[in-house]
C-alpha cells in the first residue's frame, strides 16, 4: 500500500480563474489510500469557488478513474469517482450504452457530476445526473458508506448536487440508458428573436434540445440565437473537426465588445436561413467546447464568471428583461445558452425547475460584477434561482432564499461531518452549514 | 491480428494510462503484478472499456518463480504477443546509502528482474517473428546524479540491455522500444515538489502508443529531454563531478 503524500502550496482554481486558492493537494490513486477527509475536487470544471479550499487540504480524485463493473445487459455501471462523462461517453456507444445525462463538458467527472446534479441537452424529458444514480459510496469520518436513494432518502438528497459535503463520493453507480446509434443527427435552425426562440423550445419534442443564443443582439434581434435539436441517428458518418488549444492568456480586447459581436454575427450566419441538418460526433455535439482545450484562457489572467439561473415557466419576461440588460451592457461572452427544463432533480440543492435557463460568461471586472449581482435579485424575485456550479459572486443570504430546502441539506450535513471537514470556499463565503 | 499484452508492474499508475488505452483498442491483456486485488480491479476496467481478454496474475520482479506462469499464459493466447515493463522502484537515495542492502531490490526491480523475464520471452517472439517490447527505463539512467544513482543506475543498466535486446531481436521481427521518461505525475512523485517538465501518465501512454507506431527505437517523453540528457551526457566528467543537479 502506497501511503497517500500530499503537495504543498500548490496554487489551483475553478473553471472561471476569478477565484483562487492554495494548500496542499494529494493525490490518492486507490480509494484505500484515503487517510484524510478533506474536500474532494475532479477536475474543477465548476466556474466558481466550489472545488476551493483556500490554506487547507483538497483531495484531487482524477487519478481514481476506473470502472469497477459494468453489466452490458443491464446497463448498470459503477465508477470510481474520477472517471470523466467523456470517457463514458467514448467508452460505452459501442458497447450499445450511453451516460443517461451529460453536461456541456466531457472532462467534468462523475463524481463532480454527483456533487453538482449536473444536467444535460436532455433535462426536459430525462431530468438530472442524479435522478439516473443508484448507489454511492462515501468516506465519512472514519467510515465508509453505501447508500443508496431508497434507504438513505435524506442523507441521498443532501448528497446529490450537495456540494460534497456529505462525505468524499469515492464510488458512483448508474443506470445508463441504451444509445440505438453513433452518431448525433442534429437540426440546426436560426431563431430571429426572443419570442421565436421561447416558442421554439416549448414546441420542441425533440430528445436533445438546446438554444444558442445572440447576448450582443438587441433590439428587434434580441433574443436571436440558433436552436439545436438532435436524436441519436445511426449508419452514417460524422465530420471530425480539428483539436485546438489556447496555448497563452489572451489579452484583454480578445473578447471586447467587437470582437464578440464579429463573433456572434458570424456563428449566426454560418446556419443558413432555411435551417440544416448535421451529423456530428457524440462529443462534438455534447462537448462543443472540449475541442478547445484550455478556452478558459481566452478571458485572459483575471479570468471569468459565469452567469446562469433558471427562472420558472410563467416569468419568461423575467429573463428577457434580464437578457435585454446584459444585451445593453455590452459585457456579454460569445457563449450565452438558453434552454426549457423539466423538473427533474435529485437533491435539496439541485440547480434544475421547471422553466427556462440562461447561461452567460463575463470577464471578471467590476462592472460585470455588478451586473452578476443585479441579475441574481432579478432571479429572485421572479422565483428563480442561479446554479452553484457556476457561481462564484452570490451573498449567503439569496443563495438560501433560492433553494426553500436548505434546511434539510443543513440538518444532514452537520451529521455527516459535524467538524466541517469537507466545508469549501463556497460553503464558507455563502456561510451554507448554518440556516 | 490479434494483439496481446503483457503488462509488468500493471498496478503503477504509467501502467494504468497505457493499459486503459490498449484496453478501448480491444487488445487482450496480461496484468502481471504484486498487488492481486489492485490488478482484479484494474482488469474489471480493461474489460468494461473494451479489452478482449484481461486477467490478473502474480509477477514479482524479485522472484524469477513467478515469470513462467505469466509467460505460460501469455503463450496460450491466439495472435501477437507483446510486452510493456512497468516495474521499478526508487528510494530515496539516503535511504540506500544508509542501508546498502536495499540495492539489491531496486537493481532486481529496475532491472535484473524484467531483463531475466525478457530473456525467457524473448524465444517466443523470434520463433513467432512478431511482436513489441516496450521497456520503460528513465531519464535518470543516462548519467549517475548524487541525487539517485543506484536507482539511475538500475534503469541506466536496463537500457544498455534492451538496446542490446534490439539488436538481437530487431532482426527477427520484434521491436523493441526503450521509453525514457522525465518525472511523471505519479505515485512515485507524490509528494516531490516542483519538478521540472513534468507530464501525466496519460501523456506517455498517447507517446508510447505513438512511438509504436512510427516504430521509435529510444523515446523520450516529454520529448524536451532528449536534448538537456543531450547536453547533460557531453558535460566532461571533472565538471560533472562537481555539480549537483
């Protein structure tokens, strides 16, 4: 047995780079090897300060990334914590399989999968990552724990999109839903304005469904954007497009306001007037982004922040004050999604409700912080609430008045670790652990 | 054809990377190593991601009475037989100056224990006229440090055998390619701090699998240490001496 060794010092962020911390990271390759309950992070594809534990210890769980059983009749799989949705999803198609729920990045892990009830292009009909989990396992102090949602009902829903606060998800058990094909058939259309683009998602009956949206475009255009809709097709082959990475911090007119509007007016156009079909490859159309390592980089050193927060069906005007406001900012990121969500969530602090979300990046400085902020007050008061994953700005108080079930989260996690072992930046700066 | 591997040392963590890629190529694998439980799991992830075959079974560099079995069941298997060496170990060198006889175990582990398996394998593959060995030496093989030199030493004395094994082989239809990796983010630098061009066991399995293919007889990986073991194997032995890096 190899005993687990940490680094010192070691500087790491989020996803976004707005937040930092430092302190000692290890690496442990078994689950055995775990002698410290400490925060777990994957790969901190969370934006914000969630995967943080500023001058503490932080257990990096990417190097534990087997599959310790899979059954290929009845798509039951269990995975260490550190394998990636991507790697399931280039693992399991041939093998007639695919992970039920995907978020937009392939290198997130399952076990920050559980951590965040991450969802998907599909959460309108298949609902969140959770919902499709049957056992986990977890490392509490000093013991180690199987539950499952049957059994361990109020400990499972303060795990599921509970931050990990309820243990270290070492182990994570899905029930993975049957992929009739390899390839994404995808309908790619222009939607000219807001109205459109919200009509368009509430009519479509299609298995996975997403909408780009324009956040430079006002006026008459605002709202503008492409709408996606695909199924699993197969017999044909996709167009492979190439890898690239952003090798540098960019400088800071990379994405200014031109820039973006070039962008964005270009990525319109590039879908015809009548609308097209493509074939594309599973991780091109899941992990649009994942083509682009290191992307992150474009916003340069001070990094990003994303906004994103789902507000119920009948506020859709809400949202489009919202969106009319970050139009008028002239802050936006080239990459701003809109999608209908059903109201599948598996935990007291899932994101997802039945309604509409908006997803938007901004470079981290002053005045998109101040925007971030007036928008959050907008969520709330149209009974919405923004997703932890992404957050790295919101003030404790909303944050609580956002997920009404917090006070059960709070109840099961002061059980699970009453020392605050695994408390995190984010559980700190928005003061979670108390009501 | 038919591709089967063997693994030495299938528990360490370079292993793993290049086993998981083999894996979802559909190859067939033998996880030889000490660890029986580790490498029962290690084969449950072969076998999920794609392998055709993977089983686990007990290899100890330093105990040459476990190298036939492995080599038995090697034999059984239908198509190309090939061999990755993953084994070695690397104590701190104080702790070898302070207790000579653990030179022994890492020369054995590094070295004299996967040079005698690669012996007896090695008649299989001439008769069969085909096959890979992969031998993953060191970067600190290629000249003695103050700071490690039994362990470079070991690795150092691997590589001048496989070099010869080459030789021999080369001309019978086996490749045999030596990997010379830098430090690598794994168990055995755990804990060790700021190394320099470090890379991942992800990254030397995708330069192993690449070097395969353009048939590369030495590989370094990250491929920035061919040229500094360059410059530091043509540093004159009086300077040498004097420095410590």
């Amino acid at each position: 047995m190899i005993a687990m060794r940490w680094r010192k010092d070691i500087a790491y962020t989020g996803w976004g780079r707005a937040l930092t911390a430092s302190g000692r990271v290890a690496r442990p390759v078994t689950e055995q090897e775990i002698d410290t309950i400490a925060p777990a992070f994957g790969n901190r594809r969370s934006y914000g300060d969630a995967p943080l534990n500023d001058g503490g210890a932080v257990l990096d769980m990417t190097a534990q990334d087997r599959i310790l059983a899979f059954d290929r009749k009845t798509g039951l799989i269990t995975v260490e914590a550190g394998v990636t949705i991507g790697a399931l999803a280039r693992i399991l198609p041939p093998q007639g399989w695919l992970p039920p729920v995907m978020p937009g990045t392939g290198i997130a892990t399952v076990g920050g999968a559980v951590a965040m009830d991450v969802h998907g292009k599909n959460h309108h009909n298949t609902g969140s990552f959770c919902q499709h989990v049957t056992a986990l396992t977890l490392l509490q102090n000093g013991k180690r724990r199987k539950i499952t949602p049957d059994r361990d009902k109020r400990l499972w829903a303060a795990t599921c999109g509970g931050l990990g606060q309820t243990g270290i998800i070492t182990q994570v058990t899905i029930q993975l839903k049957r992929c009739p094909g390899e390839v994404m058939v995808v309908t790619e259309r222009r939607v000219e304005d807001w109205a459109e683009h919200i009509a368009h998602l509430d009519a479509s009956d299609a298995t996975y469904c997403v909408g780009w949206i324009d956040a430079t475009a006002t006026g008459p255009k605002l709202g503008r954007g492409i709408l996606e809709e695909a199924e699993i097709g197969s017999g044909l082959a996709p167009a492979r497009p190439k890898r690239r990475s952003v090798p540098l911090d960019a400088p800071s007119w990379a994405l200014s306001g031109p820039v973006v509007r070039a962008f964005n007016s270009v990525y319109y156009h590039r879908v015809p007037a009548t609308g097209r079909t493509v074939v594309r490859a599973f991780e091109d159309f899941f992990f649009p982004l994942d083509k682009i390592h290191d992307w992150n980089r474009l916003y340069g050193k001070r990094g990003f922040h994303q906004f994103q927060c789902v507000v119920p069906l009948d506020r859709a005007d809400t949202l489009r004050a919202m969106l009319a406001e970050i139009a008028e900012s002239g802050l936006a990121s080239p990459l701003a999604v809109l999608k209908r969500m059903g109201d599948g969530r598996a935990g007291y602090l899932s994101f997802p409700m039945p309604g509409y979300t908006l997803a938007v990046d901004f470079p981290n400085r002053e005045s998109a912080r101040d925007l971030i902020a007036r928008l959050e007050n907008q969520a709330i008061a149209a009974r919405g609430r923004i997703y932890l994953a992404k957050d790295g700005l919101a003030k404790g108080p909303s944050v609580k008045a956002m997920y009404p079930e917090h006070p059960e989260w709070v109840a099961q996690v002061m059980k699970a670790d009453p020392d605050g072992k695994l408390a995190t930046d984010m559980v700190r700066r928005l003061d979670l652990r108390r009501l | 054809m038919e591709q089967t591997w063997i693994i030495l040392g299938a528990s360490s963590t370079m292993a793993r990377a290049f086993m998981q890629k083999l894996a979802e190529q559909g190859a067939g694998l033998i996880l030889a190593g000490r660890r029986m439980d580790d490498l029962k799991t290690n084969a449950s992830d072969a076998l999920a991601r794609g392998a055709s075959m993977a089983e686990p079974i007990a290899f100890d560099a330093r105990d040459p009475g476990t190298f036939q079995p492995v080599i038995d069941l090697a034999l059984k298997q239908a198509g190309q037989i090939n061999c990755a060496v993953f084994v070695g170990s690397m104590p701190p060198q104080e702790e070898i100056d302070a207790d000579p006889a653990m030179l022994d175990g890492v020369i054995a582990d590094s070295f004299t224990g996967p040079a005698r398996f690669l012996q007896m394998l090695a008649p299989h593959l001439e008769a069969r006229g085909s096959g890979s060995i992969v031998g993953v030496g060191s970067v600190a093989g290629d000249r003695g440090r103050i700071g490690n030199y039994v362990y470079g030493g070991a690795k150092g004395g691997f590589a001048t055998y496989l070099s010869g094994l080459r030789n021999r082989l080369g001309r019978e239809g086996v490749h045999v390619m030596t990997v010379k990796p830098g430090p690598v983010d794994t168990a055995m630098t755990q804990g060790m701090d700021d190394l320099p061009f470090m890379t991942t066991p992800d990254a030397v399995a995708d330069d192993i699998l690449a070097g395969l293919k353009r048939g590369k007889n030495v590989l370094y990986t990250r491929r920035i240490w061919w040229p500094i073991m360059t410059v530091i194997r043509a540093i004159p032995e009086p300077v040498f001496k004097k420095m410590s890096i």
